[in-house]
C-alpha cells in the first residue's frame, strides 16, 4: 500500500511538472508574436490562468490569459506599462499542432496602459509628483464639486490627488492640487479644481487668484498614452497609487493577421 501511494505522488508530480513545462512553452511563444505584434523592445510577461492548462490546450479554451508588458516608450513617455486581459481566447488545438492557426478568437479583451507619476511629472514640470485616487469629498466647497458628482457611476471621470513642489513667486512651495481625469478622443485630460498650499512658514495657505491660476495652469495637462494593446478603445480612467490608468473593453475579439476586430 505504501509503495502505491509512493507512486502516486511521483505521477501526480510528474503530471503537475508536465503540465506547467508545457503552459510556460505556451507563454513564451505567445510571447514573442506579442512582442512583434505590438512592436515591443523584448518580450512582454505572459500568463496562461488555470490549471490544469493540458485540459484548457486540449478544449481549445484558455479561460484567462494575461499580458504585462512593464516600462515601455511611447511617443514623449518613458515608463509606460501596457496590460491586457483575454478572456477565453479560443484557438483549436488540432490548429495549433498542424501550424495552421492564424487567428485567435477572445470572449472578452480588457487592455490598459499606465502612466506613472514620474513620467507625468516630468511632463508637466512638477519633478517630485505624487499620484493618488483623490478621497470622495475632495472637491467639496469648490465650483468642481457639481462636476465631481458627476463623475459618480461614469468611467470616462474619475477625480485625483496630485502633489508636488512648485515655485511660486521665486518660493518653492508644496502643493496638493485635487483634480478631474476624463476621456477625450483616446487622449488623457487632467483639469485641476482645487489647490491647497502648504508653506513651510506658515503651514496650509490661501494663494492670491493669480498665483493660484499659475499653478492650475503648470497641473492642466492633455496626454496622449498612445494605443491601448489590440487598438482597444479606452472607456475608463481611473487613478491609484503612482499612476493614471486608462482601460478598455471590447467583446468578442478576432485577432488575426490583419489586426483584430470585434462585434
């Protein structure tokens, strides 16, 4: 009896080692046509979800697939991250094994980029910019609270918190300027709403309208993230800790030689 269990062990070990030898050799080649297909300096991470995967190559149906690609240059951006989300990406394995696959058909494809605030930073001229999901009552009291509730339930809107140091006056001064994300033509715009001062003489501060005008102009900014991964439209902004993110959604996507399509 001992024995059995014994070799039981060694082939559900087997099994497990073999199924995970054949998901990583799955990975890396979807890896490298990632890499080509979205003009990629070296090999994005890849993840095939799920196990056993043998079971999911052999039903043609990989229930969540996951693409990183981490500090990618686009356009005026350094360090941008480029993520996707395949849900049920659907490939015959009979096409697979006779090398005549040449499309892959996903239920649902979730693509995002992540601007980070370095990156931002940099841009708009704040070198030590923070970024953070601004809280829920941030814009009370101001001319942008109306517009913040209407960001309530809308994901093309999403409110932000963005700190930094900035001169005013030949002072550098630190300031928390809470602002409005939103969605326009594929493009990220931030429109700031409210400013706190925080001087290191005389603590937090009202700023004359001029000065304060200055600095809302230094915070308002249009980026273009270029395209989301599979030329997803982006529907979605939100912030988190460290960066602006911008998402899309699209249902049933054919990716092929000649792009993707959905519908």
């Amino acid at each position: 009896m001992k024995k059995l269990v014994i070799t039981l062990v060694v082939l559900v070990a087997v099994l497990v080692a073999a199924d995970f030898g054949a998901a990583a050799a799955a990975e890396h080649q979807v890896a490298q046509k990632m890499r080509t297909d979205m003009h990629l300096a070296s090999d994005p991470e890849v993840r095939i979800n799920g196990f056993p995967f043998l079971t999911q190559a052999v039903a043609g149906d990989y229930r969540d697939v996951s693409v990183n690609a981490r500090t990618v240059r686009v356009g005026q951006l350094n360090d941008v991250d480029i993520e996707a989300d395949l849900r049920h990406a659907r490939i015959a394995l009979s096409d697979v094994l006779s090398g005549s696959a040449d499309h892959l058909d996903v239920d649902e494809l979730v693509g995002r980029v992540k601007l980070k605030s370095p990156d931002v930073g940099r841009l708009i001229g704040v070198d030590d910019l923070t970024i953070n999901p601004a809280p829920k009552d941030a814009l009370e009291g101001t001319d942008g609270e109306q517009l913040a509730d209407s960001t309530e339930g809308d994901p093309t809107k999403a409110t932000v918190q963005l700190n930094g140091t900035v001169n005013i006056a030949g002072t550098d001064n630190a300031v928390q300027v809470i602002g409005v994300l939103s969605v326009l033509g594929g493009k990220l715009k931030i429109e700031p709403k409210k400013l706190e001062l925080n001087n290191s003489a005389f603590g937090r501060i009202s700023l004359p309208k001029i000065f304060e005008q200055s600095v809302f102009n230094l915070f308002t900014a249009t980026i273009d993230p270029g395209a989301l991964p599979f030329r997803v439209t982006p529907t979605a902004v939100r912030a988190e800790r460290g960066a602006l993110v911008l998402e899309g959604t699209a249902q049933h996507v054919r990716i092929g030689p000649d792009g993707m399509s959905a519908g």
